[in-house]
C-alpha cells in the first residue's frame, strides 16, 4: 500500500494566508482544501494510505511529509496571474526524477479531463512539467509534485475551480494519475 501525502495549498480556513484569491472572491485554499479532500477520498477508495496536511509553513509540510515517510508527495494550488491567463501548470524540481513521471502522468488524466484547458509547460525539454526550486519539491524525500490546477484569476476557470463538478474531476484526475504511477513504478 503506497502512502500518497496530499498538501493543500497555503492556510487552513485562509488565515493567514488564503493565497490567491478570484474575481468573484473565490480562495485558493478552500478550492485546495476541497480537491485534496476529494482526491483523498479516490486515494483511499484505491488502496492507498492518505495523509492531507494544510499549513502555512512550508517547512510543516515537509516534515510531516518525511516523517510520515511518504511514498509522494502532492502539493495542489490554482494558478492566479491576469484574467485572461489560462491553463494548467505541474511543477517538479530541478533534473531527471522519479517526480517526473507520475507528474506525467496526473497531467495526462487532467488534459483527459479538461481539454479546453493548455497545458503550461517547457516544452524544451520535451516534458510536461516545469521544473523549479519550489521549497516542498526539494524538501521532501519522495517524489513531490506541484499541481496548479487552473487560473483563479479567469473568470471562466474560476467557475470551474467553483463548482462541486470541476473540484471532482481535477480530484479524479489527481488521484487518477498518481494509481497509473504507483503500476508504473
């Protein structure tokens, strides 16, 4: 049984810090809060071991992460930039790692999900996923991915970041593409 640690990104109940915050007041951290709850859920129904953590300390999240001895690490948030900003983002760090894949991999399920949504990558390099220094991908002993979900700041993908229907499937997808790594690995 593969121990999947959800984080759901930045403060519980926002305070204090809610993260990026959409037109019509919607905040990252209850839609974070929501789909890592969900994806749990699909996680657990699957067989896998869920811990979800939510903190405003990144260094929180990392060490209840090692300590718990995850198998990977899931870190989820909505992407915020302008409004007519779009598309789904997936992070991981620096060079070729076991992050690689199952970033893949979830990112497959998404675009499954969400066609109308593009894929934000570095294409250079031939991967889907971008590659950053982001503190919980470094910090962690598992493979750690970060999932921008959409912007929140759009208005349109904001609606789905709103609504019950898109909270289940990006969950779904999450959960998805983290099984298909757990055969693949």
């Amino acid at each position: 049984m593969s121990k999947i640690f959800i984080n759901q990104g930045h403060a519980p109940n926002g305070t204090p810090d809610p993260g990026a915050v959409g037109p019509s007041g919607l905040r990252e951290s209850d839609v974070t809060f929501d789909v890592g709850n969900i994806a749990a859920d699909y996680l657990r129904a699957a067989g896998c071991e869920v811990m979800v953590y939510q903190s405003d300390s990144l260094q929180d999240i990392c060490d209840q992460a090692n300590d718990w001895g995850a198998d990977a690490v899931v870190s989820i948030h909505c992407n915020s930039f302008s409004e007519t900003s779009t598309g789904m983002e997936i992070y991981t760090s620096r060079g070729l790692t076991r992050a690689d894949g199952l970033a893949s991999l979830i990112m497959d399920q998404m675009t499954g999900d969400f066609p109308q949504l593009p894929v934000r990558s570095d294409w250079s390099d031939g991967d889907v996923d971008k590659e950053a220094g982001l503190y919980v991908l470094i910090h962690t002993d598992a493979p750690a991915v970060l999932v921008e979900l959409a912007f929140i700041s759009n208005p349109a993908e904001e609606a789905i970041l709103a609504s019950l229907e898109g909270k289940r499937k990006f969950a779904a997808a999450i959960a998805r593409g983290v099984t298909d790594w757990q055969v693949a690995s």
